[in-house]
C-alpha cells in the first residue's frame, strides 16, 4: 500500500514537473489568472489519463499520452497564451526531456539499492532538485534563446524532437532498444554524431546573421549621434545670432551716443569690442540648405581656430534621394576626418570641399592633406577616429552611400587624401548656389 502511494506520488509529480516547465519555457507570466487557468488545465488532463487507464488499460494509456496531454497542451499555449506555435512545440519537447534526469537518478538508486521503494524516493526528490535548477538558472535563458529567432529555436528543438520519437519509437511503441536491436543501439550516437556538426554550422551563420545586424543597429546609434551633435551646433550658431540681431539696435545706438557726445575714442573701443563678439559667429551663406550651411559654417570656424585653410565651392542646385539628415552625417564625418588628419601636420594645413553636378548626379568631394599614413582593416581604408560621438568611420559611411549613392572612391598619395562621392537624382535633398 504504501508503495502504491509513493507510486501516485511519483507519476503525479513526473506530470506536473512536464507541466510547470513547459509553462516556464513559454515563458507563460505568472498572474493569478493564469496560475488558475493552468490548474484547471491539469485537473482537466489527470481526469482524462484516469479515464483512459480505466477504459484501455496503463499500456494503452502511455501510447495515448501523446494526444491526450502533449498535443492538447501545446494547443492551449499557442490558442489560449498566445505563444508561437514553434515555441508551444520546442517548450512541450524540452520539458519532456527534462524528465529524463531524474529517470536516471531513479535507475542509479536501483543499481545501489535493488529496492523499489528507494528508487520512488530518489526519483521525486531529484523532480524537485531539478525543477529548482531549470527554473532558477536554466529556464529564462532557454525561453529568450528560442525567441531570439525561429531558426535558433528550430535549432534548440531538435534534438529534444529526436528524443521524444525515439522514446515513443523504440521504448513505448515497440521494445526495439530493450531486445538489443542493432540498429536501435547504434542509432543515439550516429545522430548525434550528425546533429552535432550541423548545429555547429547552421549556428554559426547565424550568430554571424545576428552579428551584422548588431552592427547595423550599433551604425545607426553612431547616425543619431552624431546627427545631434551638428544639429545642436547648427542651433547654437542659429540661437547666438538672432541674440545679437536683437541685440544689435541697442548697440549701434550706444555707439551714436558716444559719437554724438564727441567721444571717438570710446566710440572706436565699443565699436572694436563688438566686432571682436561677432568674429566667428556670423554664418557665411555657401548655400541654401541650411542644414548643409550651418554645418560647412561650423567646420569653417573649426578650422580657422586650428589654423587650417578651408576651401569650400557649392554650385549646384538639383534634388537627390538621401535625406538632408544622412547627407549632414556624411559630409560631416568626412569633413572630421579631414580635421583630425591635417592636426597631424605641422604645415600645409588644407581642406577642399567641392559639391557640384557630374551630368545628372551630385558630385562631391572632400580633400585634404595629412602626415601619408593609412590605416586598413583587411583590404579595407578605415579612419583612425572610429565609431565615437564625433565620427562614424569610412566604414559606415559606405553603408550610407550603398543605399543613396552611385559611387564612393577613396584615392590618395603621400600628401593628398581624397575622398569622391555621387548622389543618385531625383530625391529630396536639396542643395542650391548662391
């Protein structure tokens, strides 16, 4: 009697152990709605196993398991939960694998003890040690690996897919591994054998799968960044004179008094004082766009502080597809390359800035001299200021050019860097002369 009761207890455990994982693996939330729903589910399930072991029989019952519990239980967390279908699968199979530990548990305590009621005893407290380790270290980093992606979570379910066929197959359907059959010997470790270099593989393509779109998302967080970057300088500039536009009544007022009160020297003074405040915030009008004109305008300055010739031509008026925004990016970073390669140098400080029509595209270019070092990464020009709030690298500039430009070529000799680009037509980037 007593080892019937330990029996019960045993199979209850082994049902509601599958249960709570494959919950967990779902990543079903715990509210007290669904708390109730679940329990319902498994009362639900036990009346229906009850009822199939009193009209077939336990034989009858655990080749019936599949489509009395498994089956609907994956339905209830796809339909009900709202879980993908894939991960309602993947989690019902893990779970079923799970059990497999404590089984092992239970067959070692028959080897030690050869008495039944040990090995119950040994089985429901390994249930409960490794329910423990499953949820507490296991659980959440499965659920968020098989929801990463459908190709990783075909990956993880597979093995755990082959398990439950080969179970049912070979040990529930027929006794093919009991009877010592070959074949059913040899098969476990071939397919694992096979399986594991396939899962090295197809993983691998798709690490490097989710590796280049963190690059991608890592570009453009560098895009918003140092878009903010020029678009506050070309606000501060913008907010700085209209200031002293306001301002700028009150001050030729003052200088009147002085001159009406014969005071020239004070006068001279204020006058000189003023135009010291306004060197270097007066905005020169290259063009007409005037993201483009604030941005020019702030490396102008940069660059009369570092002593740095900077030459700018614009002379074009024409529509093309990137955005002002990527376009601000891209000017801006070459133009910061150009910088910080000419601090390098003592002498010869110069910057070219060229943007004018090639037919019917935008043509520009960007040269400057430097100390001739070149760096690469591979086969590849990469800019020594890489990935900062300042700059994006020629890297990611390419990237910017491959889904709005024709070309992007790079050319240069032991004193000259140039850089060449062309806009494609027909776009919402406008550029005019003035």
């Amino acid at each position: 009697m007593r080892e019937t009761v330990f029996e019960l207890i045993r199979f209850g455990l082994s049902f509601l152990f599958g249960i709570a994982i494959s919950v967990q693996l779902a990543g079903i939330e715990s509210t007290r709605k669904n708390r109730i729903i679940i329990g319902l589910m498994c009362l639900v399930f036990l009346l229906a196993q009850f009822a199939c072991h009193v009209l077939f029989g336990l034989s009858m019952m655990s080749k019936l398991y599949p489509l009395i519990i498994h089956l609907p239980l994956v339905i209830i967390l796809a339909l009900y939960f709202k879980r993908p279908w894939l991960i309602a699968i993947v989690s019902v199979l893990s779970a079923y694998l799970c059990l497999q530990a404590p089984k092992w548990i239970e067959m070692l305590s028959k080897i030690l003890f050869n008495n039944r009621l040990a090995e119950i005893i040994s089985y429901i407290a390994a249930v409960f040690l490794f329910y423990y380790f499953l949820k507490r270290y296991v659980a959440v980093s499965i659920r968020r690996l098989i929801e990463k992606s459908k190709k990783i979570c075909v990956f993880f379910g597979v093995m755990p897919l082959f398990f439950y066929l080969f179970n049912y197959i070979f040990t529930i359907y027929t006794d093919l591994l009991y009877s010592n059959t070959e074949i059913a010997v040899e098969f476990i470790p071939s397919f694992i054998s096979v399986f594991y270099f396939v899962f090295i593989t197809l993983y691998y393509a798709e690490t490097q799968k989710q590796a280049s779109l963190q690059r991608e998302t890592d570009f453009a967080r560098n895009i918003i960044s140092s878009g903010q970057i020029h678009y506050q300088k070309m606000n501060e500039q913008y907010d700085a004179l209209r200031i002293m536009k306001h301002d700028y009544k009150f001050h030729l007022n003052t200088a009147l008094e002085l001159l009406q009160n014969g005071d020239l020297k004070k006068s001279r003074e204020y006058l000189n004082g003023l135009q010291t405040q306004l060197e270097g915030k007066e905005l020169q009008k290259y063009c007409d766009n005037h993201v483009i004109n604030a941005l020019v305008n702030d490396y102008y300055r940069r660059c009369r502080e570092l002593n740095i010739q900077f030459n700018v031509s614009i002379t074009f008026i024409g529509d093309y597809t990137i955005p002002n925004y990527e376009m601000c990016i891209v000017l801006g970073n070459l133009l910061e390359n150009a910088v910080e390669a000419c601090q390098k140098i003592s002498d010869n400080r110069q910057i070219h800035l060229v943007i004018k029509p090639q037919g019917d595209q935008l043509g520009i270019m960007v040269r400057n001299t430097y100390d001739g070092n070149v760096v690469f990464e591979g086969d590849k020009i990469v800019s020594t200021k890489k990935n900062d709030n300042t700059g994006i690298g020629l890297e990611s500039i390419r990237a910017v050019i491959d889904r709005y430009g024709e070309m992007f070529h790079i050319k240069y000799d032991d004193q000259w860097f140039n850089v060449y680009l062309l806009w494609k037509s027909s776009g919402v980037c406008k550029v005019e002369n003035t």
